[in-house]
C-alpha cells in the first residue's frame, strides 16, 4: 500500500509525549480546511463564523449523519484534534490532513482537561467544545491504518480524546498558525 502506518507498538511507547501536553495554554500548528469531500487546503490564517464554522469548509454543506434532516450538526461546527497524537499516528506532518480534522492544536484535550463547555481562545476568535463524540471511522483507518483506529478509540484513547473533540465558535474571529490557544472557561453548572 505504501502508506505509512504506526504499530500499535509504538503508538503506545508516544503516549507520554501526548500526556505532557499544555493544560491551559497551547498553540495552534496547524489549520486544514476542506472545501469539498476529499480536498485539503492547509492555511495559514483562516476566518471563524457563527454560522459556517472555518469559512470556505464544506461542515454546512456536507451535511450530517447525525441529525434526523442530514443537516450540519451545529455541535460540529470544527474538529479539533491534539497535535501530539496526530504527529504520532501520521508519522509526518505532510499527512496531518488526511485526518480531516480543521484545527491541529498542542493542548491537552483530554476529558478531564476540556470536558464539554470548556472555552478555547484562538486568535481573536472563541470555540467551545461540545459533547459529541469525535471517533476513529474508516477513513482514519484507510489513511492510517487499523492500529491507528485501534489506539485512539482505546479506553485510555477516549480518555484523552486522541482522536479529537468537536467544537462550535462561540465568538467570530480570525485565527493564525502559531497562535495561542488559551483554555478560558470550564463547563457551566
């Protein structure tokens, strides 16, 4: 097949890496906006919307399997998944996007660090992680690998959500690569 794929062997021996990521202020590394199925634009800077999520992404217009109309489900606005693990599941950077996830982030985004409703600053915009679960399908095992599935939707891979979080913005902003990405707020009560 030629693509590269990690074993489960050494997913593991990364976790530690993963867990030492920031817990309350990261950077954002990486930007991937999909303006139709298949198709991967890595940007520097990228504008959030109320309404469209990342501009230019095709969120609204591909639509979900989630909602009983197959309309964008708006607790899916963004992807966001943990730089650390995607560096390690890809094996290059070059192949981050074929995880299709927007944003690529250092932070912990683990279920005790960002539990839904915790608030991310990125540029000058604000995101909120929603409680939709974001899993490994079978693209991700296509693109990476069975192993790769295997690990992230793993008790401990769910736990700190390896495969990501799905977010919805909060506040219009624009972002850029390299920006800070503050934890603001926890859930409310």
């Amino acid at each position: 097949m030629g693509e590269l794929q990690a074993l489960m062997e050494e997913l593991e021996a990364g976790l530690e890496v993963i867990r030492q990521s920031p817990k309350d202020r990261g950077v954002l590394e990486l930007i991937v906006r999909r303006p139709q199925v298949g198709c991967r634009e890595v940007l520097n800077e990228a504008e959030l919307d109320l309404a469209q999520g990342l501009v230019g992404d095709n969120w609204r217009t591909r639509g979900s399997s989630s909602t009983i109309d197959g309309s964008a489900h708006s607790e899916m606005q963004l992807n966001i998944m943990n730089a650390r693990a995607i560096a390690l599941v890809a094996q290059e950077k070059g192949r981050w996007a074929l995880a299709g996830d927007q944003l690529f982030v250092d932070l912990d985004l683990s279920a005790e660090n960002l539990p839904p409703g915790t608030q991310l600053a990125i540029g000058s915009a604000l995101v909120e992680v929603t409680a939709i679960p974001h899993n490994g399908c079978g693209k991700f095992m296509a693109r990476f690998g069975r192993d790769a599935v295997k690990f992230v939707n793993s008790p401990v891979g769910k736990q700190l959500h390896l495969r990501g979080v799905n977010a919805k913005v909060v506040r219009p902003g624009v972002i850029r690569i390299g920006d800070a990405v503050e934890k603001m707020t926890g859930p409310s009560k």
